[in-house]
C-alpha cells in the first residue's frame, strides 16, 4: 500500500477508485439524462399513430385491390403476354429500328454540337467586324471574308439539323408502331393499378420496410435525434393570435398536433383519442374552413398551455366527475394551478367563440352559447354589472316613476317579498328571504326593508291617477281579443294553456316551461287582473308609451271599445294559487326599522348624532328613507327606472373580464363545490347567497346578488357566457371583420332580438311561436292537434324569410312606421311598434342585404299589357280560368263569403310587391310559402300541362310574366309613377 | 286437361296477374273476416246546417250540412275507418283496376270519407265547372295545394304513404274530406249503419284501429279465426 508522501499528497489507489466510480456514475447519470430526455409520451403518440396510418392504408390497399376488377387484368396480363410474345418474333426488326433511331441521335448530337460551334465563331466575328469597321480599320475585309464563310457552313449544317429532325420523327414513329400494342397493354394495367400503386406509395412513405426502415430508425435514435428525426415535435406559431403571459402578448406557439396528429385529416372521425378528426372539420382546423389550423391553431379556441407536448401539463380539463377519475387512473391527472387559462372541458367549449365572435346576437353553430346570451339579454345581467359590449341597453325592468297608478302598495310588498310566488315564470329574482338573511332580527329587518322600499316607491312616484274607465266591456269577446289579435306572441295566459301539474313541476324547474320562449317576452297575464288597476290597464294597452316611453310593448290600435272588452277580461284573471303558496304581506317592525335604520346613519355620523336625527323623523320617514338606503343596496334601479337613482352606478361587480379571472381570485368560502371558475359561475347562478354560508358579516356586507332560480340548463348557458368573457384582446387581423351586407344582417337581428319578432313571425328557420296559442285555441274548440295545427298555420303571421325579395323596400319602410292590414282574413294584427326612421331603416336594409336585393330604392319597368296581351290577361283573371278574383281583394271590391276566405288587395301589388316575386310567387307559391292558401296553377312538374292551353299558345312563361305584368299595373293611375315610363 | 283452354282464355282476357290474385283468393287460405259496428254512445247530434257563402250558382243546388258526425237512428257511425294495425303477411292494397275518384261536385267532396291504396293514383274530378283548389294535409306524405279551374276538369294525384289525409277547398272553406292511405288491404270503412267488414284477413290476433275524424282513433285487439268471421263491434264515448 502507497503512503502519501510529498510527492504524492493523496493516496493514489483510493484517488483512482474514487475517480473511477464516479465517472461510472456520470456515464450512468448521462445514460440517465439522455434516456429521460428521449423518452417522451408524445413520442409513444406518434408511434401509435404511425401503427394506425400503416392499418389504415393497408386497409386501403386491400379495398382498393378488391375493387380492382381482377378478371379484367387476367385478360390484361394475357394480352401484354400476347403482344410480347409477337415482338420478340419481329426481334430483329425491333433491333434494326432501334438502332437506326440511336445513328440518327448520335449524328444529330454530332452536328448540334459543330453547328452551336461555328455559332459562337461566327458571332464573334461580327462583332470584330463590327468593331473594325466602326474604327474604319485595314482588317474590316478580313472579317467580312470570314464571316461569309462561317454563314455558308452554318447554313449547310442548320439544313443538315432539319433533316436529322426529320429522319428522327420517322424512326421513332416506326419504332413505336412496333411497340404499340405492348405499351397499350402496359398502360391499361398501370391505369387499372393506379390506386393501388398510389396507396403503396404512401403506405412505404407511413411504414417503410428494410434500408428505409434502419435509417429512420437510426434518425429517431437518443443522442442521434438531433439531426433530421421523424418524430418530431408538430407546431404551429400564431403571430396573430398571441397570448398574454404576465404583461407581455407573445405569439402562441400550438404543439397540440404534436399528439393530435389527424385533427384536420379527413378519414380519422372513428379513430381513438388523441388521433381523431376534428368533429367539426367544416368549421374548424380543416385547410377550406374559417378556422384552418396553420391559421388559428387550437388553443386560441380551447384554451390549455400551447407550448405543452405532455397531457397534465397541456392542462386538459376533465367533462364530468366520471372522465376526471378515468382520467386520474389513466394520465394520473390533476388540476395544474400554474396556467390561468385551463383548457375548456369538451361541453364548455362554445366559451371559446365569444372572444372574437363579439357585438353579434348569435353565435353561428354554437347552440348552448347562444341560449346564454340570449337568457343574458333576457334576465338583463348587464342592469347590474357592467359588461363590455352590453353597455347601452335598455333597462329590463318597467319604469317605477308612476308605479301607483298601476299597482296597490299591498300588492307590490308582496310582490317584492317573492315575485315567483305571484307569477312563477316572472324575469325578477328573488331579494328577500334568502339563506344569508334567515336569523330571526333579518326575517324582521326584511319585513321592514320590503316596506321601507313601498313607501320610497309611492313617495317618489309622479301622482298619475287615471280617469274612470268609459264603459263596462265584455270579457267573453275581450278574451277572443286576446287570444287572436297578437298579445301571445309574446305574453301567455298559461293556466289556460298548461296542465297545473305540468305548471307545479315547472315551478320546481323539474321540467322545461310548457311556454315557448318567445312568449315569455312578456309576461304572464294568468294573474293580472290581481295586479294591475282596470283603468290602468285600459290606458296601457290603447297608448303603452304613454305611461312608459321606453316601452318595448307595441301599440295593437285598439279600438276603445276593444280596449274595454280586454280590460274586462283581463280584469277576470285573477290569481288563483292556494293562498297558503302566497307571499303574505309584510307586517311593520318599527323596532326592527329603527334599529337597521340606525346601522346605516351611524356609518356617517356618530351613533348619538344618528340616534338624535332618527328622534326627528316621523314613521313614514323613517319607512322611506329605509326604502331609499335598501334600493341603494340592493341596486334595484339597475333594472328599474326609480325616481332619485336616475344617475346611480349600478351595484354589480363589471364581468367583462369574468372569465379571465383565476379561481384564486375568488371567494369560494365553505360552498361545497370545485375550485374551478366554472363551477363559482354555476353556484353563484343557482344560490347567489350560499358563498355568506359559515362568513359572519353584518347585513349591509353580506351578498346582494338576487336569486334567479335558473334551471341547470339555464345556469350551465350563463356559465358559458360567463367564461367566455375573457380580457384577450384578439388582433383585427384575426377577427372575421363583417362585410357590409353582413353587418347590416346583423344590425337587424339585434331589432328582431330586442322587438321579439320571433314571438309571431317565422324568420332565419325559428320564432312564430304564437301559433302554440293558435293551436290551443283551435284545440279548445276540440280539434284534434293535427288539425290544429295546420290550421293555425293557415292564419298565422306570416312567414317572412325572404321579404326582402318579396317587396319593395320603400313599402317596406312604411309598413314598419305605420302598419296597414294586407291579409284580411288574419284576426292577428302587426302592432305598431312606433320605429325611429333608424330602426325601420335598419330592418328593411336587414331584408334587402340576406335577399342581396338593392337598398333603399329600386325602380321597376313593368309595361303595362295593352291590346291581345291585356285581353289574354284578364281572360286569365275570369272565372273559367284562374278565378282570382274569387278570392283576391280589388281595392274596394270585396270577394263573396267571410273574410277567412279572402286574399290581398292586387292593386295594392304594384305598391308593395317586387315583380319578380310575384312571378315566382305565380309559378309555385307553395314553395316560397309552404302551406299557403294560394293554390299552385302551374304543376312544378308539368308546368305545360298544367297551363290553360288556349292563352299565349299555352306557353306557361309567358303567361306568368303576363300576369306579373298585369298585376302590376292593377291600381296604377295610368302607369303615372311607374319607374322608366315616360 | 280440359280446363287448359279455359286458363289459357281467362288469362288472355284478364291478364296474367288477376289469373294469380283470383288463384291466390281462391287457394285454401287460413283466414276470416273481421264484421263489426261502431256507435257512439253519445246522442245522435243533428247535423249543422252550413250556409254557402260562394258561387251561389253552383253551391247552393244542394243543401249542405256539416257530415262531419254522422250517426244514424240506433247510434251506428258513419265513415269509420277500421283497420289492422299490425299486419303480419307484408301484403300490399292493390291499386283498383279503375282509378279512385274524388269528385267535387255541388262544392263538396264525394265520398267524405274513402280509402285508397298507397301509391295509387287518384283521379280528381271537378263537376262543377267552377274554379276549386284541392288543399291536402297529409302526415307523411308531401301536401299540395293545386288549383283546379274549369278548364282543368281531371287532375291525378297519389299518395306514396300510408296516411290519414285531409283535403280542403280553400275557395270554399266548408268543404272537407278524407282520404286514408293504405299499404295493406285489411282496411274496412263502416257504412250509413256504422257496419263494417274486413275480408280475408290472415288468422291471428291484431290490434284493431277505430278512427273517425271527429271522434279521435280508438284500438282493441281482435284473434282471427281459421275460417268464418270475429265480430268486433266498438263504442266510442260520448262527447
């Protein structure tokens, strides 16, 4: 053994065992390092779908080889034989041939060549005899001489070259009449095999066998990698769809394709997860569609960390309780608290589309999205908190500046106590009574909140009363009124309309409402004689923007006798819910009013100063500065117009960024729910109040937010909008910028939206939702459902997809301002909606631009028919042939029988009707208007056959551009206004 | 031998597939007829009056009176549509050799009420020389709605469905009939007395459809015998 010594200050051998075992460990950590390094599961991904391509192809292969018709290229097979066979028997011949082919190229290359030569020479020497002869030199003959000489050579050589040509063309053709019929043969079978071949290709490019193989393998090779690997990370860099990360917007760099290879291939819809096709490849990721991958990417839509090639890290977010436990078994999945936008789980994904798809009613293709913001419009979120996009719409709840000549202060304590008592399917949330108020002193301090705010409300209210009502009117006809002029489409009465266990169940929110969604625009009438005063409503529904000029309530020009009919029987529907199901009345707790009313002077002032300046105040005042100090708390302006608040900032917390918002941020509490956002948004919606469950907080500090009672349908909609709110701001570039046409569409279907025009016309495939109480009726009167229903149809408003083309966009414009009846036999009115010029102009521009029909005039050049032509016209109009007079209105003339069976005015056409459509309309009106009255003259199918033979030589198209013509002369003055007529 | 000629005639007259169908009819078969008669329990109601409002010329010849409810004397249904809901021998209703009319006249649809094969063309006829339009609200089959002016006195339709089809007459609006679409043939219509007779019916149990326009579809089941014929009457509730 060594000693140390001075030339050796370390023991040696134990220096080299110690050297040696750690450079076997760093090898063995390196091994480690480059080991862990390589190993990485998207690589496993893509394998498994290298394997999966490689079946399918072959799969491919073998259908596409099926196919092939197999006797065919044994027939194929033998005549290439065949055709073999004869020219190996000419063999000499095809030696002799080919041959001469090769001596005629060789002389041909031979000759190019000395020709290309002598070319070069020949230029040169132009240019020295250019040269020479511009500096007047002795060699300028020289020159010449030569260059005479090169041309004559080149010339004789440029002859030879086009006999080569020649000789070539001859031989090849020989050569080729030799070879024909084998290459005729060859060329079928590849034809034949093209698929297959095609498909081999590409299965040795998926999964290529032997040399291939051992070289790719080596590419993909740890430490080998670096160089050209197959496996490879896939990415795609969103300059235009950057990400926010900590101040900084840096373009997202998408790795999902890494392992979701096949999400914008065709052929992948069945395959297993993470290698399926897109579900929406139309719309999504595909190259033609409005999102193409190169340009979108994913996570722009679904959220999720872009630069993440491992699951966890991606942040996938589980749908559901049972795929976060499959989830947790499989990927050992768990929530990452490091990424503030978690991928959206699969049935939150419609969140996505809000950050770009802004200031729109609807979401094209996004069913779930779009019922949020349409219940956000509805409910009127944006009363109370402020969301950007939402900013000036009008307030949801009626103006309470005149509320006591509606409504008794009896009525509206217990209304305000629970609204949804009195009429269940009410818009208003409940305020009072909820879980954070429940102690004994709160149920008090409410009772006398409630009343403080009916005797604010009655203080400040403009004294209006109303005069007596002119008369008494018939309920009975007041109720047909009702029920046919147009009030259902979009108030109910749906005690008459609903089973009450359906109603009861509904109430529980255990089933959908039996009411269509439109008709709940207004509301339920089924208890309104309880409510509401008769003169009152006798006001109301001849002149609604009297007493509310914001009112979206249209004016149905009622007569005052019709008027009277409607208040006596609305007067009739009184509530009938079991008085034990009633919010009673408050009672009054002046103690409890003193003492709350104490808490909030003293917030200002010193409690003896508060205690002395409540001293002074009588009871009334006391009650009405309690009602001013509740309203301000509980924001109820934000919904209503409320004298004194006019001005007052509404309550709510501003959403406009909601769904940015990390978990962290908010209060969860004790809710017995999931950290995420989503589940806060849907728990905040359900129960607004049970985050103050377990919190001790004085009354004024505890939640406001009022309960809704939304169905989990509801609440999971608003969830959606809620997430979707987000503080990206998307780049112009990325955002789909409307065209004109489209933003005039689009204009107009806010009015359609804010009108509910929906709630009696059919228009973009919905609405026309009063026909369920036109069915109901006719059901009443014991039709079958069946019957009703496709008669109901036949006096519905009418369908109005395609007004655009359909009439004149200044008639247009006039009926909107002041409607006049077209159709007399309909019962149902179109209101008057008192339209600004802007709103009526932006609906007819709306019909103009879906029919791309011209905006805002057009002129038309219809020729009034004279002579032959008028006479065939109105022969085509007597009774023998079209009859149309039979049922069609001619200005003051009258068709016979009941106005049922009556059609429009035709010499109002020329006013109203665009001619074109009414030649369409001539040609098959069942197709324009399916279910229409006007029967079909000219069979679709048979259009000759079925026209009247002996008129314009039985020429169907001429004669319906003949009634076009004519129809629109009918009612003219002499063709005076009519466009280019002179 | 002797009946070869015989067959040979026949065929030659009436076409191959009669010989078959009569040879089908005539074969053993293991079935019985299914007779009946509908009432309703409720009283007979006098048939309302309806007032013509239109081309009094042509409408008003004949009274006309709502026949939506027909019951006679001792209470039996009128154009009850009785048939087998679930027919077990996949057989189809032959169209008739002659085409099923609809005739218009006197501005009302005759019959009322009839029963036609599915596929079947149906001659529309307008005797009145005035212009109708023929409205149908079919169920599965696709509606129409053709006007029919005088000039255009036969007009063909089918219906490719079974269905129960209503038409109407939009120019007048009292008129009203039914067509009721078969694919199979075991479909009987009951008569003024409210009798009615389903033949050849396959032996078996069935269930038995009862519809009559004002008076909604009723079932009940119904076994088949061999041979002879099951009675099954049926009363609807008053109304």
């Amino acid at each position: 053994m060594p000693k140390t010594t001075d030339e050796y200050l370390r023991r040696i051998g134990g220096l080299n065992v110690l050297f040696a075992a750690s450079s076997v460990g760093l090898l063995l950590i390196t091994g480690l390092m480059v080991y862990d390094d390589y190993n990485r599961s998207w690589k496993d991904y893509q394998k498994r779908f290298i394997r999966l391509e490689a079946e399918k192809t072959r799969a491919q292969i073998k259908s596409a080889e099926e196919t092939v018709d197999q006797k065919g290229m044994a027939a194929l097979q033998e005549e290439l034989k065949e055709a073999r066979a004869a020219l190996d028997q000419r063999g000499r011949e095809l030696e002799t041939a080919r041959k001469r082919l090769r001596d005629i190229e060789t002389a041909n290359y031979r000759d190019d060549l000395s020709f290309r030569t002598i070319k070069s020479t020949f230029d040169a020497r132009k240019f020295d005899y250019e040269e020479a002869r511009h500096d007047k030199a002795s060699s300028t003959a020289a020159y010449e001489k030569e260059m005479d000489d090169l041309e004559k050579r080149l010339e004789v050589l440029r002859v030879t070259l086009l006999e080569h040509a020649k000789d070539k063309t001859a031989a090849e053709t020989s050569l080729r009449d030799l070879t024909s019929q084998r290459d005729a043969a060859q060329k079928k079978i590849d034809d034949l095999n093209a698929g297959v071949d095609r498909l081999q290709k590409k299965l040795q490019k998926v999964a290529p066998r032997g040399f291939m193989r051992v070289a790719i393998d080596l590419l993909n090779a740890p430490v080998l990698d670096f160089v050209a690997p197959t496996l490879r990370i896939q990415q795609v860099v969103l300059d235009q769809n950057p990400i926010d990360i900590h101040f900084t917007r840096i373009p997202r760099a998408d790795r999902c394709q890494t392992c979701h290879l096949a999400v914008d291939k065709a052929g992948y819809e069945d395959a297993e997860e993470p290698f399926r096709t897109h579900p929406h490849l139309d719309l999504f990721a595909g190259g033609s569609s409005a999102h193409p991958v190169d340009r979108f990417g994913c996570t722009p839509c679904h959220r999720g960390r872009d630069r993440a090639v491992e699951f966890n890290y991606a942040t996938h977010m589980p749908d559901g309780t049972a795929q976060r436990e499959d989830w947790g078994k499989k990927y050992g999945w768990e929530r990452d608290h490091y990424w503030e936008q978690p991928m959206l789980a699969r049935s939150r994904i419609e969140a996505g589309c809000l950050k770009c798809h802004q200031n729109v009613v609807s979401v094209p293709k996004a069913p779930r999205l779009n019922r949020g913001l349409e219940l956000l419009d509805r409910v009127g979120c944006y009363s109370c908190h402020k969301i950007e996009g939402w900013n000036d719409r009008p307030k949801v709840g009626p103006r309470l500046n005149r509320i006591i000549a509606k409504a008794t202060p009896e009525w509206m304590s217990r209304w305000i106590r629970n609204p949804k008592a009195f009429r269940p399917s009410t818009r208003m949330p409940r305020i009072f009574g909820l879980p954070n108020n429940q102690a004994p002193d709160d149920v008090d301090r409410e009772e006398a909140e409630i009343l403080g705010v009916v005797a604010y409300l009655t203080d400040k209210a403009e004294a209006l009363a109303y005069p007596r009502l002119p008369g008494k009117g018939n309920a009975a006809r007041g109720e047909k009124l009702v029920k046919s002029v147009g009030c259902m489409g979009c108030h109910a009465i749906e005690k008459d309309e609903a089973a009450p266990g359906v109603l009861q169940a509904r109430n529980r929110r255990e089933v959908a409402d039996p009411v269509a969604w439109e008709r709940r625009f207004g509301p339920d009438l089924s208890r309104i004689g309880s409510k509401a005063k008769p003169e009152w409503i006798y006001q109301w529904i001849r002149n609604p923007r009297a007493y509310n000029p914001d009112t979206r309530m249209p004016d149905l020009r009622l007569t005052p006798e019709e008027a009277l009919d409607i208040t006596a029987y609305l007067m009739t529907l009184t509530d009938d819910s079991p008085v034990a199901e009633r919010a009673s009345a408050p009672r009054p707790h002046p103690e409890a009013r003193d003492r709350t009313l104490l808490a909030y002077l003293s917030q200002r002032e010193p409690p003896d100063d508060a205690k002395a300046s409540l001293a002074k105040m009588s009871d009334r005042e006391k009650d009405v500065l309690l009602g001013e100090k509740t309203i301000g708390r509980y924001g109820c302006f934000g919904c209503h117009l409320i004298p004194g608040f006019e001005k007052t900032p509404p309550i709510g917390v501003d959403l406009s960024e909601e769904g940015s918002k990390p978990a962290d941020l908010l209060l969860f509490g004790y809710a017995p729910i999931e950290h995420t956002s989503p589940a806060w948004f849907f728990q905040k919606l359900k129960l607004p109040r049970s985050f103050d469950e377990g919190h001790v907080a004085e009354f004024y500090d505890r939640l406001r937010m009022p309960q809704f009672e939304f169905t989990d349908e509801e609440a999971g909609a608003l969830t959606l909008v809620l997430q979707g709110l987000t503080k990206e701001k998307v780049p112009l570039e990325s955002i789909r910028r409307l065209s004109a046409r489209d933003q005039a569409i689009e204009a107009g279907r806010r009015i359609v939206r804010d009108y509910n025009c929906h709630g009696c016309h059919i228009l973009e495939g919905a609405g026309g939702a009063i026909r369920q109480s036109l069915v109901r009726n006719f059901m009443a009167e014991g039709r079958t459902e069946d019957e009703a229903t496709s008669m109901a149809a036949s006096i519905a408003p009418p369908i109005i997809d395609g007004e655009g083309a359909k009439v004149q966009p200044e008639w247009l414009f006039g009926f909107l301002k002041a409607p006049s009846p077209i159709r007399p036999w309909l019962a149902v009115r179109m209101p008057t909606f008192h339209f600004s010029d802007a709103q009526a102009s932006t609906l007819v521009h709306h019909f103009a631009a879906r029919e791309n029909t011209v905006f805002p005039f057009q002129t038309f050049d219809q020729v009034p028919p004279r002579g032959a032509a008028l006479q065939a016209a109105v022969k085509m109009f007597s009774p023998d042939y079209f009859n149309c007079w039979n049922c069609h209105q001619q200005g003051a003339r009258k068709p016979q029988g009941p106005p049922e069976g009556w059609a429009p005015d035709l010499t109002l056409a020329h006013e109203r009707l665009n001619p074109d459509w009414i030649a369409h309309w001539i040609a098959n009106p069942q197709k324009l208007m399916p279910g229409t009255k006007m029967p079909t003259y000219y069979d679709p199918e048979d259009m000759k056959g079925s026209a009247p033979p002996d008129v314009l030589g039985g020429d169907p198209k001429r004669q319906i551009d003949l009634l076009r013509d004519y129809v629109f002369t009918l009612g003219q003055k002499r063709a005076a206004n009519m466009g280019t007529q002179p | 031998m002797t009946t070869f000629p015989a067959l040979t005639a026949f065929v030659r007259k009436h076409g191959i597939s009669t010989a078959v169908l009569l040879a089908t009819a005539l074969a053993p078969a293991f079935a019985g007829d299914i007779v009946g008669k509908v009432k309703y329990a409720g009283t007979a109601p006098t048939p309302a009056k309806i007032a013509v409002t239109k081309d009094q010329a042509v409408c008003g010849k004949a009274e006309h009176s709502d026949e939506s409810l027909l019951v006679a004397a001792d209470k039996g249904v009128k154009n009850v549509v009785v048939n087998i809901a679930d027919p077990k021998d996949g057989k189809k209703m032959a169209a008739p050799p002659k085409n099923s009319t609809v005739d218009q006249n006197g501005c009302k649809f005759l019959p009322h009420v009839q029963i036609v094969a599915a596929g079947a063309p149906i001659d529309i006829v307008n005797d009145d020389g005035i212009l109708h339009n023929i409205h149908s609200f079919p169920k599965n089959n696709t509606p129409f709605n053709k006007a029919q002016p005088k000039f255009k006195k036969v007009m063909t339709e089918k219906f490719e469905k079974a269905d129960v089809v209503q038409i109407k007459c939009d120019v007048h609006t009292w008129m009203s009939g039914w067509i009721i679409v078969a694919d199979h043939p075991y479909y009987g219509l009951s008569d003024a007395s409210g009798s009615f007779k389903i033949a050849d019916v396959p032996a078996g149990t069935y269930t038995l459809d009862y519809w009559h326009e004002k008076l909604g579809k009723q079932s009940k089941q119904v076994t088949v015998p061999a041979t002879g014929s099951v009675t099954a009457d049926f009363e609807y509730p008053a109304k």
